[in-house]
C-alpha cells in the first residue's frame, strides 16, 4: 500500500510540473503571436539626426526639424529609394572637414528642400570662408555626353542615364556658403553640382557665396534654374559642361575679390544652354564669359559691368556658337545697356546662421 499511494504522489507531483510547463509555453505563445508589430532596432544614423548630428548613409525618409540646429559632421548620402526633407528655416552648420563633408543625393535619391523667401534653408560652415566643406552634390539620370552610369569626381558617384524628364527633388529658397573644399591639384567641390539632373527637378532661388570652387556647376542634363546669387565664388560662378541643354532665368553675379576665373564658364560640346536676364557685375576686373572647345549658349537681356574682358573663346571656337540678344557674340561689345536683374526683393540672400 505504502508503495502505491508514494507512486500516485509522484505521478501527481509530475501532472503539475508537466501543466505548469504548458502554461508557460502558453504565454510565450500568446505574446509572440503574428498579430504583434514586430519593432526594428532604430539606426545610427536617424539616432544622430534626432539629436542633430548629419553624417552616414540616410536608411529611410527622413523629415529634419526646423527648429533643431543641425551638425553636419561627415558625408551625409541620401541613396536610391529615400527622401529628405529639409523645411524652412532650418539650419545646418558644417564642420571645416574639407572633403569629408558634404551633402550628396545618389541617383534615384530625393531631396526636398522647402525654404521660402521669409524663411530659407541656410547650409555653411562656421566660419562661412571658402574651401571649409564640400557642399550639396545631386547626381540624376538625364542625359550627359559621359555617358549612362558615368562616374563623378566628386565622391566617385554615378549618375546619367536616358530620362531627361528625371525628378531629383525641389531646391527652393536655399543659401549655401563657404564650399569648395579641394579633392586634388585640379578639382573642386563646387557649391552645388548638377551631374544629369533632369528637368523635372525644382530649382529656385539659390544663393552660393563664398565658395573657392564653381557656384553651381551642370553636368550635363536638363535641370533649369530660377533665380540665382552667386557671390565671391573663386573659380566660375556658372559652369557646364558633358552638353548642359537647360537654362537660367535671372542670374545675378558679384565679384568684389581678386583672382576670380569667371562669371560663366562653358566646356565642351555646345547643346545651347538657354539664359535670360544676366547680370554680372565686377569691382576687380577680371573675365566675365568663357567658352572653351566648342561650347556656347544663348543669352537673353545680358548685362556686364567692370570686367578686363567680356568675351573670351578660349580655344577658338566660334563667336557664332555664343547668340547675345539675338546677335553673335562680340568681343568688342559695350554689354552695358541690358536691364539688371533686380534683386532688391531678394531679402533671402542675406539669411545668416
């Protein structure tokens, strides 16, 4: 009898262990079922932009805070498949990093910068003085004559394609300073680099001040531009080449610094970029419009102040490549009687961080 009853004791003590242990699988069952958001870790880089660091490779879409001071610290990529958006009024200071720092939008990629005339998107480094940082890199799928998937000196990037009508993003109230940092003996960070940017991208009212490379540079594509200030920059203030075909409605250029290249610079093959309302104005002398190899342009109500020389077809190409105001171009030319672009309403220029 002692033996039976001490083995139904245990076969009971068993029944409860064995039931406990179900009912622990039960909840562990319970709690991981389907039904549950299952939450991925937050990255790096989104970590810093919540506390206002920019560096890194952007993961998903991002929207930064106005009211956040951002800290550009290193290279910040925005890559295929992603947007950032930057509303008005934000800032964003860059370390003096040279080369190591910039902005870049990768082909595919999607910025959407939303200042406005009250309130525009400044991007400088501490000092604002030429060379501290690279600048905002955007590489498109447009057409270049380097080809599709050609490759950019800034960053090594690719960019190009067969989509003239590509879409990069909106550019609209932006003033950047102090770019240009040095890649090499012979290159540049520009201000902002246009590598086959297509036609669909907005872009209005940018100002570039203070860079010792190019203001804006076009690499090839279709991207058209309204309203623009180029102030002090040390090499050309617009420059294209790879068969820029867009265009420029009211440039508005100030040299007061010695040791400028030019106002305008066009490189290679001539796909007419189309301009209208230029105004460059010169304190220093210096080379206002350069045209290199065949390159040219048509220029609509151009007006030219203080330059040493006003035309130059620095390979000898053909004066007949560059129309002013529905003549060939003339080196002799008085290019003081077109009608400045007005830039007293152009408050936005003057944002400062």
């Amino acid at each position: 009898m002692y033996n039976y009853l001490k083995i139904k004791s245990d076969m009971k003590k068993e029944l409860i262990k064995i039931l406990g242990l179900a009912m622990i699988a039960s909840v562990v069952l319970t709690s991981c079922n389907d039904d549950d958001p299952i939450v991925d870790p937050v990255s790096e880089v989104i970590e810093k932009l919540d506390i206002g660091e920019m560096s890194g490779e952007l993961p998903e879409d991002y929207m930064l805070d106005a009211t956040v001071q951002y800290n550009l610290t290193g290279s910040f990529i925005v890559p295929n498949g992603v947007t950032l958006t930057i509303p008005a009024g934000t800032n964003i200071l860059a370390d003096n990093g040279g080369t190591d720092v910039y902005i870049a939008v990768l082909k595919g990629g999607d910025i959407e910068i939303l200042g406005t005339e009250g309130s525009p998107v400044v991007m400088s480094s501490m000092s604002g003085n030429p060379g501290d940082w690279g600048g905002l890199t955007i590489c498109g799928n447009a057409t270049t004559t380097a080809g599709v998937d050609a490759q950019a000196e800034v960053g090594g990037f690719i960019y190009g394609g067969t989509d003239d009508g590509d879409n990069s993003g909106v550019i609209e109230f932006l003033v950047i300073k102090g770019t240009g940092a040095q890649i090499n003996s012979e290159s540049q960070y520009n201000g902002v680099s246009l590598y086959a940017v297509g036609s669909q991208t907005t872009l209005n009212n940018i100002a570039v001040i203070n860079g010792s490379d190019d203001g804006i540079e076009f690499f090839g594509g279709t991207a058209t531009v309204e309203n623009i200030y180029l102030e002090n920059n040390e090499d050309d203030a617009v420059d294209w080449t790879e068969g820029w075909s867009g265009g420029i409605t009211n440039t508005y250029i100030s040299h007061t610094i010695e040791g400028f290249s030019t106002a305008f610079e066009g490189d290679k093959v001539n796909n007419n970029p189309q301009f209208t309302n230029v105004t460059a104005i010169s304190t220093v002398g210096g080379t206002a419009l350069q045209f290199k190899k065949e390159s040219g342009a048509t220029i609509t109500n151009l007006y030219l102040e203080g330059y040493d020389k006003n035309i130059d077809m620095k390979d000898g190409g053909a004066l007949s490549n560059v129309k002013i105001d529905g003549a060939d171009a003339d080196p002799e030319a008085d290019y003081t009687t077109g009608t400045k672009v007005d830039i007293a309403g152009w408050s936005w220029i003057e944002a400062n961080l």
